[in-house]
C-alpha cells in the first residue's frame, strides 16, 4: 500500500552547511589569521553543501519535523482495510530516547510546565500530555520547568505525566484521536526511521491501520557524519584550486594567443556537480526519489 506524507518543519537548523570557515580554511592550509579569502570560501562552503543536500535527497542537520502519514486506501463501499508496516517517515535517523516526567504543580494557562527535574527534556524535543496540543515542542528548558512552543488548551494537574521525544497521534475514521505510548504500542528503528507498530495482546510486530497518523519526531544527524564533511571540503578544495578558471577548459597552449581546447558534453568521470569518487561516496546517504 502506497502512503502519502505531508511534511512540515517545526524546529529548522540554524545552517544547513556541512562544515565550518575554521575546518576548511584548515584544510586549505590557509592560516586563521588570513581573511582575505574567507567571503569566497564561506560561499563555496554553502554552495557545495547545498550540492551535497541535493545529490543525496535530504537534509543532513537535525531538524523537529512534522509528518501526516496518509495511507491510500480504495473508494467507499469497496474499501480494503489494508495498512503499512513498518510506517517510513521522511527524515531519519530519528533521534534516540525519550522521557517521562510528571508536573510539579497544577497550571492552567501558557506555555510554561514545571518540573521537579528536567533531566532528559532537550530544546527542539516534542511534547505530548493532556492539555499539550498536537505539534507542541520544547522552547526552553530551565531546572524545573519547560516552555512549549505553543500554549497549553486546558489545565494540566499536579502530578499529569508529559512524555518528551516522538510523538505519534493516530486519528480514527470519526476524527478521534489516540497518542500512543513508544515501546508499548511502537518501537521505533532509528537508523532507518521505521515505526514499528506493536500488538497489545502480544507485543509483536503488526500492520499499522489504514488511518491518518501523526508523526513528530526529530530528524537528522546531531553530528554530520564525516565522510560527508570530507566529501563537502573536497568540493570546497576543487572550487578554490580552480577559482577564476573555467571548468570546461582542457588545454591551453599559449594564454590568449594559442590553441585552446575545451570539454564538449561535461567532463568525463563526473557525476552531476561531484567526481565519481565523491558521488560514491554519497550514494550511502542517498534517499530514493519515487514519481
């Protein structure tokens, strides 16, 4: 069964380069003191990123995104009950752990929580409670309370447990809605970004119903793996050995006055932007495109 995924970044990255000034400039031998190139490599910096987000399909940084998982299903009355198993989201890996604390006091309005504790409660993270709307995430964190992104819609008692990390919302045909419980009623393959839905009556492994579900989750890596950032300083070391020149030169005999060459239809051993070198090295982070 086919599925259709509405996405929406809740939380975005601060940048969506893959390196720093500090580590190409290090790279290029060039001294932390010596700026006069620094526009020009902070430019290649995001325009090679940008080539290596979209070669691969997908953003590397960690991100708080929204996912409405809609399963397609047949036209009413010949409807086939069918369903997904497991539920692909659209970013992965998807951040590991989450916790469950309770609430210190009764609040009735706002955005603020408060906690004894807040251990394991991170910026970014989603919320889900009584009271806590569908796509609440965490603003702030102080040592005993959190602010959400959006206010509370009634009063949560003293003692109402709020769970922060994955949050899944699964609706029913009458537009009830259910938050389900992650390793009771989901188990989630992070490396993957696969929920795997769990049988109350046995624990194993079953096919997710055909219903809307809500996924929030965060997405991404929290450290850019490092043969990625090796590949996006190679594209950086490229454009700044052949700063000024143009790629689609081949020889040159006399600058000006001889006999010039150029490359006619790309140059060969290039994948798109990357050598085939780099391409294969991308081809591991990858995400398939289906029309």
């Amino acid at each position: 069964m086919s599925i259709q995924i509405i996405s929406t970044v809740l939380v975005a990255a601060s940048s969506y380069d893959l390196t720093d000034l500090a580590t190409a400039k290090d790279e290029l031998s060039i001294k932390t003191a010596e700026t006069s190139n620094d526009a020009f490599i902070g430019r290649a910096i995001t325009q090679a990123s940008t080539a290596v987000g979209n070669y691969c399909n997908r953003v590397f940084q960690l991100e708080t995104v929204q996912d409405v998982c809609i399963p397609d299903r047949d036209a009413y009355p010949s409807q086939v009950p069918g369903g997904v198993s497991p539920l692909q989201v659209s970013r992965y890996p998807v951040a590991a752990g989450y916790s469950t604390i309770t609430t210190s006091s009764t609040t009735a309005s706002g955005t603020i929580l408060p906690f004894a504790a807040t251990t394991g409660v991170a910026v970014g993270q989603p919320a889900a409670g009584t009271s806590i709307p569908v796509g609440a995430v965490v603003a702030a964190v102080g040592a005993s309370g959190v602010t959400l992104s959006v206010p509370i819609t009634g009063v949560v008692a003293v003692g109402t447990a709020i769970t922060f990390g994955t949050t899944v919302v699964v609706a029913n045909a009458s537009g009830t809605t259910t938050t389900l419980v992650q390793d009771t009623d989901y188990r989630i393959d992070g490396r993957r970004g696969q929920l795997v839905r769990l049988s109350p009556m046995t624990g194993f492994p079953m096919t997710w119903e055909a219903l809307p579900t809500t996924v929030i989750y965060q997405g991404g890596f929290s450290i850019i793996p490092a043969d990625v950032v090796e590949v996006t300083l190679k594209a950086v070391t490229q454009r700044f050995a052949g700063r000024g020149r143009d790629p689609l030169l081949k020889s040159q005999i006399q600058p000006g006055i001889g006999e010039q060459t150029y490359w006619v239809g790309g140059m060969p051993n290039m994948v798109g932007a990357f050598t085939k070198e780099l391409a294969d090295q991308l081809d591991n982070y990858r995400v398939p495109v289906t029309a």
